[in-house]
C-alpha cells in the first residue's frame, strides 16, 4: 500500500492536480460544510473550535469565498511545493497489544 502510495504522489507531484478534481473537492468540501451546519449547536460547536484552533470566529462563514477564490495555479503551485520534498515521514497505527 506504500508503494502504491508513494507512485500516486509522485505522480501528482509531476502532473498536478486536474482542474475537475479541484471543482470536485471544492464541491464536497462545501457540501460537507452545509451538513455539518444542520443545526444551531453544530454551529456553535464549529465556532468554538475554529476558536481554539486561533482561526477567526467566522472562518466558516467565509469558507465558501476562500474556497471559491483558490485557483488552479494556485492549488498546483502548493502540490509541486509540498510534494516536492524527497523525505517523508511515514506514521502506521496500530491496535494496541493486549
């Protein structure tokens, strides 16, 4: 599974990211906001945390036009940058030993 990982970066890292995977992630990450905002303490609780995390309160609020105004250049310029390391650090989980 590390290999196959490891060919998949690589590859992303030459060819970048299509433009309709980008419109797709935009898309899921948007709808998953809508869910999550269901109720009136789910949006409280997103607050709270956006809080602790040092983002401003309405981080969420404006997550719609900062998702909208990242651009393809920009998406594949932060792939090339973050791929572009040959180290990775490599973390497996697993189940506790009884």
């Amino acid at each position: 599974a590390r290999a196959a990982l490891e060919n998949l970066l690589a590859q992303l890292a030459q060819e970048g990211m299509p433009v309709e995977a980008l419109e797709r992630t935009r898309s899921t990450m948007l709808t998953q906001r809508l869910l999550n905002e269901q109720s009136g303490s789910k949006t409280c609780s997103a607050t709270a945390v956006n809080v602790v995390l040092g983002l401003p309160a309405d981080y969420t609020d404006t997550l719609p036009q900062r998702l909208g105004a990242i651009t393809h250049e920009q998406m594949q310029a932060w792939i090339r940058r973050t791929l572009s390391s040959p180290t990775r650090t490599w973390v497996t989980v697993c189940p506790p030993v009884a």
